[in-house]
C-alpha cells in the first residue's frame, strides 16, 4: 500500500514538474490576444511547492497571486499539452487517481 502511494506521488510531482516544465517553454500560447507566456512564466515563483520532498506544503501569497492571474484558458491548454508528453515522447503513459 505505500508502494502505492509512493508511486502515485512520484507520478503527480512528475506531472506537476512537466506542467511547469511546459509552462515557462512555451513561447507561442495566445489566448484572447494576450501570450499566455508571461503569465506562466509567472509561476516559477511555485516551484518550490510542487516538487517531491518538498518542506512547504502551503503556497505562499505570491504563488497565489500568479496562479491568480494566469487565464485559466492558458492553465488548461498547458496541461492538455503536458499530459500529451509522455505518448509522444514514447515514455509510459501516467495515471492519477
């Protein structure tokens, strides 16, 4: 049961560094005229809240704030290209429960 858990958090904080991964490469990402790029790339100050082990488990104010003002048409879009990934890169395909 904790080998479980184990590897059910090991692939949600390889998800979680994918979309972060995704969010501060892409380059091209327009929503409503405005590039989603400068709004994730806002979210680096996240970081150290999503990756395994991490100390903090609450985000700070300022991670708040930029996951804030990200559209959330630019969140969506950039996990539907982060949970794509792993087929095209013909690595195991994840599963979250």
């Amino acid at each position: 049961m904790a080998s479980s858990s184990s590897s059910s958090k090991s692939s949600l904080a390889m998800i979680m560094k994918m979309a972060v991964l995704v969010a501060l490469v892409l380059v091209a990402t327009e929503v409503d005229g405005q590039s989603c790029n400068r709004h994730l790339s806002g979210l680096s100050v996240c970081g150290e809240f999503v990756v395994p082990g991490a100390d903090k488990t609450n985000p700070s104010a300022e991670c708040c704030s930029a996951l804030e003002a990200v559209p959330s048409e630019c969140l969506c879009n950039t996990m539907r290209i982060a949970s794509r990934l792993p087929t095209r890169c013909s690595i195991p395909t994840l599963s979250c429960s």
